[in-house]
C-alpha cells in the first residue's frame, strides 16, 4: 500500500488539541503518525493518544534513542504501545547524538555501531515474551521477562545513515529509517538495503511561498544539524562535502551566523521541501518515486495554522 505519513506533535499545537486534526487523518489519507524524542514530548505519549483517535494509523517512533532507556524499560514502552495499537506501532530506534545522550540524559555514548545490533537482538527476544539472560559484547540483561507480552511483537526499525549501520537494518531490523536527504539521495541509500527492505524518511516541509523565509529557516536546521558528526560523514557519503566545507569550518570556529550565510540555497533546496503546498506535496512524492516507502512530513512552522497545509499536503 502506499504510505503517507505526518510527524506528531506538531510545533505550537498543546497535545491534547491535536485529537481533532488525528482524528481526521485518515481520511485526508495519512497512513503513518510518527513521533520523536529529543527534549519536547517522550516519543511514546503522543502515539498513545493518537492509537485511541485514530485507529485506523499506523505509530512508529523515529526514534527512541537506545541509550536513555535501560532495555528492559525499552522493551516494556514497545510492549504497552503494541498492546494499546495491535498489530499498528512500529518501534524505530536509533543512537540519537552526544549532546542529547550524554549532555541531557548522563549516559554513556559508546560503540553505537555495536549498541544498535545488542539492542536490537535484546527486544527480538523480549518482545517475543522470552526471558532474556545474555551478556551482549555492548551491555548484560539478567533474568528479563516482561510480564505484559504483547499478542504479536511490533516491528523494530533502526535509524541509519551509512553502510554500515543501513547493512545492520536489513539483516536484523524491520527497516530502516533515516533523514536529511534529496530526493535523488534516496537510490544511494536504497542500494545499500536492497529493495524489499521498508525505508522510511522524515521530511522537513515548510510549506511557503516565501523562499527567503523557508530558507532562512532550513539554514538553521542544517547548521544545528548537519555538523553533529555523524550527519557530516553522512553528507561526505552522499557527496555534499564540498558544498558544506565553509559552513562547518565557520561552525567550528564559532561563527554560527557565518555558518548559516555559507551554507548554499542549492543545498536547502535540496533537503528542505519548500514552497506551494502542491509543489511540496510532490517533492515529497518524488523522493517516493525514487525508492522511499514511507515518507512522514514534518511541518515546519510558517505562522499559519497548520490543520489546513496538513490538509493541502494530504496525498492526491
């Protein structure tokens, strides 16, 4: 089936007022509400109301990061969402970054590569009601059970950017999902995980005549997060070294408004949907038609009440 999915909560909107604009989702045809976690909601609450509004929607996290839960509390959060959406939620997962690991949550931001792969073979065997007794090379679990096994385990999707973790989604995860790319991005990305495997993608969408405005606005998304160093050599890969060479040099100096001014319209352009609702709503089917399963559009606040550009960016 074809998929359409919106980020949830959106900017600016209190969480309870979101039912009206859930409960209408599907029939604009949105087939996916996904959440994220860094320091507004949990990933988890939102999609909890949204399975009682909706539920005709599928949930998924995107993502939860692996290191600011326990795995037993990772497991138990999966398991209480695929009991309230049977057969509907989705658990991405991902490593997250330094800053929101260590600098908000105290945790230790250590081997992701290996961290990722124990985590995911940990809620194969938890979600499936085994009890869990291993020492993982990234972390132990002694003696786990949840006492509350969900009827059919939720699908587990991993966050991945370069080969090496995109390889680790097809082969032990049910997808894989990723962000901050182009629509011509997505084939590279795609060939990495071969073409059964769901791939799933956040879009930045703001939808706005005002090239300025939208630009100014992407530049600052770009600039926060492409010089984390993992999105950096995941632009190396895609090819976007050169073009943002003198925004992470002015970054790492300290300029942050020269780093901004540096980073290229082209290069906007290219990872922030911008412009009519109709002219965003198909870039956003091109990146499908190039190989993506499941887009989810984030809303970019533009000052205008988003329930009508959700309605505008509904699939035709």
């Amino acid at each position: 089936m074809k998929r359409w999915g919106i980020t949830i909560p959106l900017t600016g909107v209190p969480l309870l007022e979101h039912r009206p604009l859930i409960e209408r989702l599907p029939d604009l045809g949105y087939t996916d509400a996904w959440s994220a976690e860094t320091a507004g909601t949990d990933a988890f609450s939102p999609l909890l109301l949204a399975s009682q509004w909706a539920p005709q929607l599928r949930l998924g996290t995107a993502i939860v990061p692996i290191y600011t839960r326990g795995p037993g509390l990772l497991a138990m959060s999966a398991a209480t969402l695929a009991e309230a959406a049977p057969d509907r939620f989705v658990l991405g997962i991902g490593t997250s970054s330094p800053v929101i690991v260590s600098g908000w949550n105290a945790a230790e931001f250590t081997e992701p590569f290996g961290r990722s792969r124990d985590t995911l073979r940990f809620l194969r065997a938890a979600l499936a009601g085994e009890k869990v007794t291993e020492d993982y090379p990234t972390f132990s679990v002694n003696r786990f059970k949840l006492e509350r096994v969900p009827a059919k385990p939720p699908k587990v999707m991993l966050a991945a950017l370069r080969p090496g973790m995109l390889k680790l989604a097809a082969k032990e995860s049910d997808g894989a999902i990723t962000n901050w790319l182009a629509p011509t991005d997505v084939p590279k990305v795609r060939a990495e995980i071969g073409p059964d495997v769901e791939l799933v993608a956040r879009l930045f969408v703001c939808p706005t005549e005002d090239a300025d405005a939208a630009r100014g606005l992407g530049r600052m998304l770009i600039s926060s997060y492409l010089t984390v160093p993992v999105y950096a050599k995941f632009h190396d890969w895609l090819g976007r070294g050169e073009q943002l060479k003198k925004m992470h040099e002015l970054w790492a100096a300290g300029d942050r408004k020269g780093a901004n001014a540096a980073i290229p319209d082209e290069v906007v352009d290219d990872l922030v949907v911008h412009g009519h609702p109709d002219a965003c709503r198909e870039r956003v089917q091109s990146y499908v038609d190039n190989g993506l399963s499941t887009p989810v559009i984030a809303l970019l606040p533009t000052g205008d009440d988003p329930g009508p550009q959700i309605e505008a960016l509904a699939p035709r």
